[in-house]
C-alpha cells in the first residue's frame, strides 16, 4: 500500500528538522546566524499573537496536550465501538493523521524555538576559563552587599517589613531590556506583556519562579512568589525571547537589566538575584573564607530575609489543600527532567548550570 501524501509530507517535514538540529550542532556559525537573524522574526510574529490573550496560552496547550495523550488510547477504542466495522481503516487513519500533525508541529516548535538555540555561541564560551585572586572577588562580593544594603532601605515595606512592589512591572522591564540593547544588540525589538501562570500553586511546588514556553513563544512568570523576585525573573524570561536559552547568561542579562534601572524595586531585585546564585569557594584560604562569611553576614537582616524568600510568608499553610501531589516529588521530578533536558541540549552542567552566572559577573566587574 502507497503511504498517503500527508503522512509522505509529515515525515519530509520531521525528517528537516532532524537535518536542521544537525546542522546546527555540527556548523554553530549556522546556529549563530539562525539565532541572530531569524529567530528574532521567527518570536517577534508569534509573541504578536499569542499576546492578543491575556492569560498564558502555552500553560493550556500543555494541560490539552497531557489530555489528549491521556486519551489517545481510550479515544481509539472508543472510536472503534462507535463507527461501523467497515469503517474502521478510515477512522483509524483520520486519528492517526490528527495525532500524526500534532507530533509533527511539535517536532517543528521543538527545533526551531528550543534545540536549535542550545547550539549557538554561549557568551560563557566567550569569556574563556579566567581566574581572579580572592582580593578582588571579595571586593565583587563586597560592592554587591552594599548595593543590596542600599537599595534595601529604599524599596517599600507592609507593616511587617516585608518588601512591596511599588513600580510598574511590565513597562520598566521592557525599558530595561531596551536599555540593555545598547550593550547587548540581540535584545532590541519588540517585547510582549509577561503573562502570569494560571496553576501558580503546581508551579510554586516545582519552586520555578517564571517558565518560558516554546511552543507559543511566551514569557510566563508565577504571580504567587514573593514579588522581590518578578523584576529579575520578567526580565530573565524576556531574554529568551530573543534567541538567548542559556539560563546563566539568562540571569546575568537580568542582573544586568535591573541594575541599570531607575527603579529601587528592579535595582533590589537585580542584586539579591546575584547574591542568591554566588557560587564561590575559599576552602583553600581559611582566612579569604572568614573575609567572605564576614562581608555576607554584613549584609542588612532586611535584606537577608528577602534574599532566599521564594514566596509570601504563610503560603505553604494557605494553600495546603490543593497539594495533590507532594511537593518533595513535583521538585525532585522536575530537577530532574530539568537537569536532563540542559545535559541533552549540550549543557554538560545540567542544572547547575544557573550557577555559572557567578563567572559571568565576575568577568563584568573585573575585565
């Protein structure tokens, strides 16, 4: 039997991006030049349209998605009670070529807004291994705690002295990354409203603070964390909107963003981010060690109570009931997925890969 020229065109079509996801990762001028080039385009037409909605359409495309998978077999079986016998070829092929198109859009979205992009040029390669002496990362570390300090007395509070958002987020995010487009070209251009998750409690329990989805090309963040973290995390999942996927530069380019702003609130935000992912070891010098827990422990109580504060005190115990699964399990299964997913895409590091922020800011304030 002929195969159908559909099913001929699905299989041509997965077949091109298996050729497109190995260009990229044997020729990364190729990959450099898709990201630079026509990925921005690429983002730009459908974050246009997945915009016009005011909630986050890939966090729906995912519960359909876990849906129709759940269904695909049930779904089957059920078609063939419900159609006659003699029917069963046709139907069984319009259910394959749905499920068929569904797999191949996927394969599409996968390659073009996600794998590809792993291939690129990572600024870390850039910069090379550099190493500092202990004097001048204590003095980074020494600037950042003052910074925090600083910006801590600023920012407003509640009652109870915990931080409160006072500026407009969505807007002087996109001033940020458009002031950080000076610098960094790759970041001019238009930027969609980061939308806010729908299901914040599951998100909170996989303690992801925003999420970027590929398939509608959408920066999403959780509106159920504490909000010192939203300036960096808008900012952050703005970056890969245009093309940048690691998530180490991803936090540096928020750093960056934020700091440079006018606003306390982004300027706050941006420094405990850098504190919160510092990496740094002294093993090797008991004293540059105590020199580095003296500078930490200089840091304002005000400060340190928002620096590691994922979300508002009491949520844990405000919204126990709707823990279905436990949290431990969500965590654990999404580092996992996680860290697989970096280490598959070319990121040896996996998770921990967020850490290498740490060299990148090191590299900005000393070279």
């Amino acid at each position: 039997m002929k195969p159908k020229k559909t099913t001929v065109v699905m299989l041509c079509i997965i077949g091109l991006m298996l050729v497109i996801n190995l260009i990229a990762r044997l020729c990364k001028p190729a990959a450099d030049f898709y990201i630079i080039h026509i990925f921005p385009l690429i983002s730009g037409f459908w974050s246009r349209i997945t915009g016009i909605l005011p909630f986050s359409v890939g966090e729906w495309l995912i519960v359909a998605g876990i849906v129709l998978l759940l269904l695909m077999v049930p779904g089957y079986l059920l078609l063939l009670l419900v159609v006659k016998k003699e029917h069963h070829p046709n139907a069984a092929g319009i259910y394959g070529h749905v499920y068929g198109w569904m797999f191949t859009w996927l394969s599409v979205v996968v390659t073009l807004h996600f794998t590809v992009l792993y291939q690129g040029t990572s600024l870390s390669k850039t910069i090379g291994d550099v190493s500092y002496d202990d004097a001048e990362v204590l003095g980074v570390v020494q600037e950042l705690v003052e910074h925090a300090n600083e910006e801590a007395l600023l920012v407003s509070r509640d009652e109870d002295g915990y931080f409160v958002m006072t500026d407009e987020l969505m807007p002087e995010a996109k001033h940020c990354m458009q002031r950080l487009a000076v610098r960094y070209p790759q970041f001019r251009g238009w930027y969609p409203n980061a939308k806010p998750i729908h299901h914040s409690y599951f998100f909170s329990q996989q303690y992801l603070l925003g999420i970027y989805f590929p398939h509608t090309l959408e920066a999403n963040y959780n509106p159920a964390v504490y909000p010192v973290n939203l300036p960096v995390t808008i900012c952050h999942e703005y970056t890969h909107l245009k093309g940048n996927i690691f998530e180490d530069e991803a936090g540096y380019y928020a750093f960056l963003a934020c700091t440079s702003s006018a606003s306390h609130d982004f300027r706050y935000s941006g420094y405990l981010s850098a504190l919160e992912w510092l990496d740094l070891d002294f093993s090797e010098d008991p004293a540059a060690q105590a020199q580095y827990e003296e500078i930490i422990n200089s840091l304002n109580p005000m400060a340190r109570r928002d620096l590691y504060a994922y979300v508002p005190p009491e949520f844990w115990e405000e919204h126990a009931g709707e823990e279905v699964i436990p949290t431990q399990i969500v965590s654990d299964t999404t580092d996992a997925v996680m860290d697989t997913s970096l280490k598959v895409n070319g990121v040896p590091e996996g998770k921990q890969s967020y850490h290498g922020m740490t060299a990148l800011l090191l590299h900005d304030y000393l070279s």
